[in-house]
C-alpha cells in the first residue's frame, strides 16, 4: 500500500500494465545514496525511497520507475518501429490511468 505520504502527492499505490498488477512501495531509507527510487520487474513493484526527498523529486523518480516499467512489460527495446512503440506507450499509459489506486 502506497503510504500517506505518496497518495497526497498524486502517487498511486498499485495499477496493472499489461495485466500485471504494479505495487508501488515507500521505502524510507536506502544505503545506496544517490537513488530515490528502482523497478523491481520480478517483484512487480516500484520503490521509492524517501527519507530526505522533497515531494518534487519523489514524483519526478515515480515518472522514471513507471517508465522503466513500461518498457520492461512491453517489451520496448525489441521494437523499432516508431508506430509500435507509441501504439504499445499509449495503450499502457491509459491502462495505468485507468487503474492506478
């Protein structure tokens, strides 16, 4: 469940991409300094660190997560084709719209 914190800045706590259920994680501390945040695609989840990150940055490294996980589900790196991409970026896009809680 997506803490308090997260849900007030617009932050989902869950949402599917391509029938995959994504949790998304506040995770207060990291002793890797310099991340606020990873892709886990084995777990299905996004964890944001965030002990000392302003609400900015923590959406700002949400977007980037929600982007690796995009590509990871739809399997972006193996399509070279400008159209595909987009049709696949588009249709997961709406499809977190549509079911982020």
């Amino acid at each position: 469940m997506s803490s308090s914190r997260l849900s007030a800045i617009g932050i989902p706590s869950h949402f599917k991409v391509l029938h995959h259920t994504i949790h998304v994680k506040e995770i207060p501390n990291l002793p890797d300094v310099g991340r606020e945040g990873d892709y886990d695609s084995d777990l299905n989840e996004i964890r944001l660190f965030t002990l000392g990150v302003c609400d900015d940055v923590l959406k700002h490294a949400f977007y980037h997560e929600l982007i690796h996980c995009f590509e990871n589900k739809g399997n972006i790196v193996e399509i070279s084709s400008e159209e595909a991409r987009c049709d696949i970026l588009g249709g997961l896009l709406a499809q977190y719209m549509d079911t982020k809680r």
